[in-house]
C-alpha cells in the first residue's frame, strides 16, 4: 500500500512507511520523502499532511519549523503566514502579544 498523507515510503520500501516528522509534511498518498514547512508555515507534530500559517502576532522565521515565536516588543505582526515581525510605527498602540494599530 502506497504511504498515507502524513507518511513517507520508508527507507527499506516494501509497503513500510514512517511519519513525517514535526516542521516537515507530505500532503499526497506514495510520496516517498517528507517536505519541508517554509518560513511563516509550520507543522507542530508528526504525521501532518499540510503545514499551518503562522496567526497574526506571531511569526515562523525558518525552514523546517514546528512552532510560531512572538513578535518581541517593538515589533508586531498583524497578517497570518509571516516570516518576519515589523518594526511598529512611532505612534503604534499594541493591542496584545505582537498585534496593534496604527
């Protein structure tokens, strides 16, 4: 049986497969390696068939990931799916943890 979404072919083949580990996914039946999340996107555990978009407040800065960091002080974020905080604005109000407006 081809590996499942989630899955990749083991290395020995055969019908084997192992889970797509965490940062990384395989979004089709018989993929025969796992891919990896980009920047702003990631998997947070093992066997996921697709990455998730960092939320708004939050952002992804690297390949690979298996989690979302927030946006430090003086910076924020308010689009979900992003690599990279920006700088906030000199009257920017902060309306919670990397989120605000203008």
């Amino acid at each position: 049986h081809p590996a499942p979404p989630g899955f990749a072919v083991a290395a020995g083949g055969a019908g084997d497969y192992s889970a797509c580990p965490a940062g990384r996914y395989s979004g089709s039946k018989g993929q025969s390696t796992c891919d990896e999340c980009v920047a702003g996107r990631f998997a947070a555990k093992e066997s996921w068939d697709a990455c998730d978009d960092a939320p708004a407040g939050r952002v992804v800065p690297l390949n690979g990931s298996n989690s979302t960091t927030h946006c430090p002080k003086g910076t924020f974020q308010d689009q979900a799916g992003q690599s990279a905080c920006r700088k906030a604005a000199r009257f920017f109000i902060s309306c919670g943890r990397g989120q605000g407006v203008e």
